[in-house]
C-alpha cells in the first residue's frame, strides 16, 4: 500500500493484533455472559444489563479515567496486578486489551443477547423432550442458531475497537508498538501538519471499516442487525 | 392411600392471575388418555408440568413407580432425564437441520435399551419420502408427521400429543388422524393426548380425561364418559357415544358396510374397512331421531334401534334436553326439543325407536 510509513504500518498491525485479541477474548466472555442476560431467572438481570450497555453511553475518555485510576499503581486493580508480579497494566498493551473490551463489551454482548433472545423457547423444550441435557442444549440448538448473532458481534467488537480513540488516548498513551494504535498515528500525523498521511490512514481505516460492516449484512441475509 | 405403580399420577396446583389450576389425573399404564375439554380448560398447563417444562408448577408426578416432581420433598427430575416424547401443537422441527438431521438429533439420544425400529414408523408416516429436505419446504401436516416420528425416536416410555392436528387443514388432519390411528393399534407406549375436537378423541383416545376451567370434570373410560354426557356445558354440542364393534357385512353397490355392536346393528359409510374389521363409530347426540312407534317404512334414515329412556339431562341450551338411551346394555344420546319429550310423554323406562341417519356416520 502506498503511502504507508514504516511507523504507520507498525501502528497498523497493532491494531490489527488488538481487536483480533479483545474479539477473541470478548466472544469467550461475553457469550456465557450474554447466555445468563437472555435467559437468567433472576432479578440481577437488570442492572448487570444497564451496566453492560453503559459504554455505549459514557464519554470513552470517562471509562479511560477511571481505568486510569482503577488499575494506576494507587489503584485496587493496580495493588492487585503488582501483588501478582505483572506490574501496572495503564501505557501497556495488556492494559489497552482490558480497556477495550470493557468499551467493546456491549457491542458484543448485545449481539449475542438479542440472538439468543431470538430462539425463543420452544427449541429448548423440544431440545428436552428428546433428552438433552442443558449442555447439550446449549451446543446443539442455541450455537447453531445463534451464529447470526456471533458474526454481527465479531465484527462490531472488532470494528469498533479497530475506531477507538478516547480510552487509547487515556490508558494508553501513544508508545509505539505497544499502544501505538492507528487512531491515535492519525491524531499525531494531523498535530504534526501531515494531512496527506493522515489522509492515507483515515481512507484505509473507512474503507476496512465499510468493508466489515458490508460484509455482515452480506453473510446475514434474512435481517438486519439491530444494536442500540 | 396406596401408591399404583403403573400408569402415571398426577396431582397439580397452579395459580397465575385468574387462571386456577387444580387436577388429580391418573393415565393408566396402556393406551391412549385424552385430555378433553374446551380451549383455557388447563390441558397445555398439565401436559408441560407432566413433560417437566414447567418447574413453577407446584404438585406431585410420579410415573411407572418414579417420582418426578415432588414439590413437598423439592424433588424435579429435569424434562430431559424423563424419557418423554413431546409433540406440540405447531411443528417444531429445529430449523437448522434438515428432516434427517432432526431425527438423527432424536435418534442420537434415543433413551432405551433395545434398538428402535424406526423403519416401520418412517414409512408408516410417509417420512421415508423426506429425509432429504430442508424443514422450511414442508407443508404443515408433513412437519407435524416429521415431529412425530421424531418424538418416537427418542424412545419415549410416554408420549404427550398436544393438539398436533389444530394447526392442519382438513385432508391434512385427515391424513394424520388415519396414521395416529394406526399408531395406536402398534404403540405400547402409554399416551397423553390433548384434544378439544371430539372426533379425534373418539377415534383415538381409550381413556378420557374431561377438563373445564382448570378442574377436571370427569375421567374414566371413553365410552363410559360418554354414555353420561359429562361434557363441559360449552361442549353439549358435541354430546355423543362411541360404539365399538365388527364390520359383519360390506354392501358394494350402495357402498355401506354393517357393524355389529353389543346392542344391536348399524349401517354406515364405507372408508376403506373390509368385513372382520373392529371399528370404532361415534353417534352424535345430535344425529339421533326418536320416536315412540315404529317408524313406517317411508324414512330414509337407515339405522332404526330400538331402545329404553335410561334418563334425561339438562343442555346448554334450555330448549333443549339430553335423552340417555339404554340399547341392550349400549348406551346412547339423544338430543331432543323439550317440547318433544313432553308431546311425545317421555319418561325413564319409555320404549322408543331411535333413528340414525347413516350419512351422519361417516366419520
């Protein structure tokens, strides 16, 4: 691709190995998670919600303050990583990992609740009624017929912490390879006057993202993707 | 009180906003049970609580000696540790497997010991012809076969029909009827079948189990109910016995075969029944005629019986009554003006003849 620094293209697979991590990560936590939302019987259903969906909401650079706080060396978070010998998590690429899949989590999650909401019940029961087990059930009806609902929350994860700026920004700094990410190189490259490169950066970026976004609704015939 | 071991108990208390449900069903251990009665009697309530899908209902199940549901002792043994076989009223094939992989998904966790011979049930329901296709190109009443057969490919020890024909149209419910039938000459396995179409309980069910309003109304043996008329008054339309019996005689020209009853003899239509068949025959109350003499020769109703008022009930509507009739031990119904048994000087013990017109039996 032409028009790419080496700096650029460092920043670029930083990126790359970011959201590929916290998607991986987001789709194993975030599906037992999104499982016990759609189908729970208790009252905690509620808040545990609210709180999923909360970084739709927040200012990216409020969660990154109190990430900032939370896992800093004064921080619970931070006392706790340094007692288990990893040090202080905020300027690492550890620390952007949990940070961005706390901002991506309901981008995930909300994904994988609706499409197991989707199912209904009655799959489940007939699931029973032939003697399987909630296990079995869960593997042989909700997977199968949620996997819908995994890609839109793949690429949605993936996508948005490809976009994100203001928890980088907060938690991350801009050390290159490490938290260097290519929003962040875009934000440098307009501070230090370099609109063509800027320019290179945030076309790769909109193409890919129209590209992910497009093939979704490519791979998901039967309706679009509902996320709020 | 002393446990049966056989068969399945059940004992249900329920409560959700007006709805009150409050049962005590025995299903006997052999042949078809049908839960009858009209539309929010409770029947879809007991048959979930019965499979275990729904754990909130509070009572007691117990079946062939084990316990299901004890909610006295917080025992619940899950829906898919009770060897039940489910059918619901619409199909509910799983939409991501085609007809072959819905009943490999059954097959695979097939609880019994022995191998099911699943071959003869393929073919009987006309599912052989199947297999290849995907769920979504099925009509109605080949989902509902296809739910079926899967239901029995699991191996059930019992099996729960909920209104598996309410969703068809007529020659699909048509079609199926004949294969439950059939099901139900072959099938060992004690089954529960919810119902509000009287046809289909008389022609499937051995037992009958009557609900209203959450509170079964009545149970026992079908034609025994029958014979008493204990129907939901919303249901007196629908009044009738079953008479059972053996095709003695086949008329080809006229198409009408003979059947012989412990009272006596009737002419109905032909379907496909040859001469030794047992046949079932169900008599609406509606469809019967009485007279106090013998009708003259100049009716076309072909069944003449003769019979003696056993007794009198009230029906749904107050123009009219229900005339129990003893034929030689078989029972009969017959709906009639009030007017007509008092013109006609009715009273227990009267000798009638009852006119049956065989066009009415064609069932």
């Amino acid at each position: 691709m032409a028009g790419l620094s080496a700096e650029d293209w460092t920043a670029f697979a930083l990126t790359m190995r970011l959201a590929a991590t916290v998607t991986v990560l987001l789709l194993l936590l975030g599906t037992p998670l999104a499982w016990w939302l759609a189908r729970g019987r208790t009252a905690w259903r509620r808040p545990v919600s609210a709180l999923v969906t909360l970084p739709l909401v927040l200012p990216p650079t409020v969660l990154g303050f109190y990430l900032l706080l939370l896992l800093g060396p004064h921080g619970a978070g931070g006392r706790l990583t340094t007692a288990l010998g990893l040090g202080t998590l905020p300027f690492t690429f550890a620390g952007l990992v949990v940070a961005s899949m706390l901002y991506s989590l309901p981008f995930v999650v909300q994904p994988l609740q609706n499409a197991f909401e989707a199912i209904g019940q009655r799959p489940f029961d007939v699931a029973a009624s032939l003697g399987a087990g909630p296990l079995d059930r869960f593997f042989s009806v909700a997977l199968p017929l949620a996997w819908p609902g995994f890609l839109t929350a793949a690429v949605l994860g993936f996508a948005h912490t490809v976009g994100e700026f203001g928890v980088v920004l907060m938690i991350g700094g801009n050390i290159p390879g490490q938290t260097r990410v290519l929003s962040m190189r875009i934000y440098d490259h307009v501070e230090a006057g370099e609109y063509l490169q800027a320019h290179a950066l945030s076309l790769y970026l909109l193409a890919f993202s129209f590209a992910a976004l497009l093939a979704m609704h490519l791979l998901r015939p039967r309706r679009l993707i509902a996320h709020d | 009180m002393t446990e049966v071991a056989a068969g399945l108990q059940v004992q249900l208390q329920y409560q959700r906003g007006e709805f009150a449900l409050n049962v005590d069903i025995n299903v006997p251990s052999r042949g078809i049970t049908a839960l009858f009665g009209p539309s929010g009697a409770g029947k879809t309530t007991c048959l979930r609580a019965i499979a275990g899908l729904d754990p909130d209902i509070a009572g007691r199940i117990a079946f062939a000696g084990d316990v299901w549901q004890d909610s006295s002792t917080r025992r619940l043994v899950p829906a898919h540790q009770r060897r039940i076989g489910y059918v619901f009223q619409e199909a509910s094939l799983f939409p991501h497997l085609s007809v072959s992989g819905n009943l490999d998904y059954s097959q695979r966790r097939a609880r019994g010991n022995g191998p099911v011979d699943h071959k003869v049930w393929l073919e009987q329901f006309g599912v052989d012809r199947l297999l290849a296709r995907k769920v979504g190109s099925l009509s109605g009443g080949e989902r509902q076969r296809v739910a079926i057969v899967r239901a029995l490919l699991s191996d059930p020890a019992l099996l729960l029909l909920d209104e598996p024909l309410s969703a068809l149209d007529a020659p699909a419910r048509s079609e199926l009827l004949g294969c439950l039938e059939q099901l139900h000459a072959d099938l060992a396995v004690p089954t529960i079948y919810v119902s509000h179409a009287i046809d289909e309980v008389a022609r499937l069910a051995d037992h009958l189990v009557v609900m209203e309003a959450g509170r079964v109304l009545s149970q026992g043996s079908l034609q025994s109910i029958l014979a008493h008329g204990e129907l939901p008054r919303v249901m007196s339309d629908q009044l009738g016995v079953v008479i059972e019996g053996q095709v003695v005689a086949q008329d080809q020209v006229d198409h009408l075969i003979e059947l012989a009853f412990a009272g006596g003899r009737l002419w109905l239509p032909q379907r496909a029944e040859r001469v030794g068949d047992r046949l079932r025959c169900r008599i609406s109350a509606r469809d019967v005629v009485l007279s106090t003499s013998a009708p003259a020769t100049g009716s076309s109703a072909l069944n003449v019986i003769e019979a003696v008022v056993a007794g009198r009930m009230e029906a749904a509507h107050p123009s009219q009554c229900i005339v129990r009739l003893d034929v030689h031990g078989t029972a009969l119904l017959a709906s009639i003006t009030r007017r007509s048994w008092r013109s006609l000087a009715l009273a227990p013990g009267s000798h009638v003849w009852a006119q049956v017109k065989a066009t009415a039996l064609g069932t």
